[in-house]
C-alpha cells in the first residue's frame, strides 16, 4: 500500500469517528426534555410546573335585596358543591355572609336555607362554619360564599410577558406564557390531586369474569367483557 493510501485511509477514519460523535451530540440533545434557551427553560411544564399546594374551594352564590328563598336550581348547586367537600379531606365548610350591603338583610336569610341544604346533602352540622365578610354598601349585590381549604393542583399565574414578544420571534422559541393556560386547565381538572403524585392501589380482580373470559377464548366464543 502507498504512503498515499494510508494518509487517505487515515483522514476517512478520522471523519468517520467525527461523524459519529456529532451524531451522538445530537442524539443526546434529542433525549434531554428539559431545553433551555438562555435563562427561560424552553419546556413549558418547567416554567408552568403543577404543583400541590393549600387553596381555597369557593362557591358564590348571588342574592338580590328582595329573595327570600333558595331557588330549586340554586340548592342543586349548593349540591353540587357540597359533594366535592364531602370528596375532599377538608375538615370545615364555611357559610361567609355580606355584611353591611344593601342586601345584607336578604342574604342572612338564604344562608339558614343554605346551612339546612347542606346538612340534607350529609354534611354534619358541627362541620358547618357559620362568618361573616365587609361588603360595600354602595357597590353590586354581594354573593354569599361557600368556601373550604384543602389540598388542589394549581400553577402561577398566567399573563406574564417577562420579555417582548417581538424581539423572540427570530430565534423559534417559544414565548414564556406558552402552555401556561393549559397547565391551569389540567391542574383544574384533576379530581384527586395526590394522582399526580403516584398511581393509586389496584382494585382486586374479578375472578369469576377472569374464568369466563379465559372459558371462552378456550372454546372458540367470544371474549367481550359484557356480562349477560
């Protein structure tokens, strides 16, 4: 072999072993979630991270100065709420009543119809926090809350613009608002916030369907879920 052969077989590994290594480069960037782009982490989950935290489950209901009674529609709602207390490990729910509006007269009225309807949807009553809150005398009709604390998902808050949008355009990054919104709906619409934690414990099986299914795949029939 010449002396020229050898230096050109010598250059084509050296290639060869630099061709690799970029590709391992990149391989190793494609594998790594967590981008970042300066001082902004390019994952939207890393900059709008979901997180457990304590916070306020709140219900208003809207009282005009002349109600006296729950509607039918209203108590469903008062329901509805308090079935996600009952839900939740929250220990107190509290009944906040306006104080000082022009509809105050009214809302302490509906909260002995809202205190009754939860106790019929089986919250005990020693559960029940009866408060009151300063509302302003001139202003809108105040709401009688319903509130309870415990555990929720949440993120920040979203509408931030730390930079501007324009100048951000040139390099293909997303902006730092990006996924925020849709972080927040899922954080919302988690009903067990632990989930996200870890998987919960796996029901036992149903013996009895486990030998029927396996009886009918043995024989030919049909392996359908659906009990007869």
């Amino acid at each position: 072999m010449t002396k020229g052969a050898t230096r050109f077989g010598r250059h084509r590994t050296i290639a060869v072993a630099a061709a690799l290594a970029a590709s391992a480069v990149l391989l190793s960037s494609c594998g790594n979630s967590q981008l970042t782009t300066g001082s902004i982490p390019d994952d939207y989950r890393t900059r709008h991270p979901i997180v457990l935290a304590e916070g306020e489950y709140t219900l208003d209901i809207p009282v005009a100065s002349g109600d006296v009674r729950l509607t039918t529609g209203m108590k469903d709602t008062v329901k509805g709420f308090a079935q996600t207390f009952t839900a939740s490990p929250a220990g107190v729910i509290q009944i906040q009543v306006p104080h000082g509006s022009y509809n105050g007269g009214a809302a302490r009225n509906l909260a002995g119809d809202i205190r009754r309807t939860l106790t019929e949807a089986g919250i005990r009553p020693q559960r029940i926090l009866m408060s009151s809150y300063a509302a302003s005398p001139n202003g809108d009709a105040a709401p009688i809350r319903l509130a309870y604390v415990t555990t929720k998902a949440m993120t920040g808050a979203c509408g931030e613009w730390p930079a501007d949008l324009s100048n951000d355009t040139f390099g293909n990054r997303n902006w730092y608002n990006f996924g925020c919104a849709s972080q927040n709906n899922l954080a919302a619409q988690v009903a067990n916030p632990t989930d996200l934690i870890a998987p919960r414990a796996m029901t036992p099986i149903d013996a009895t369907q486990r030998a029927r299914i396996i009886g009918n795949y043995r024989t030919g029939g049909t392996t359908s879920t659906t009990t007869p």
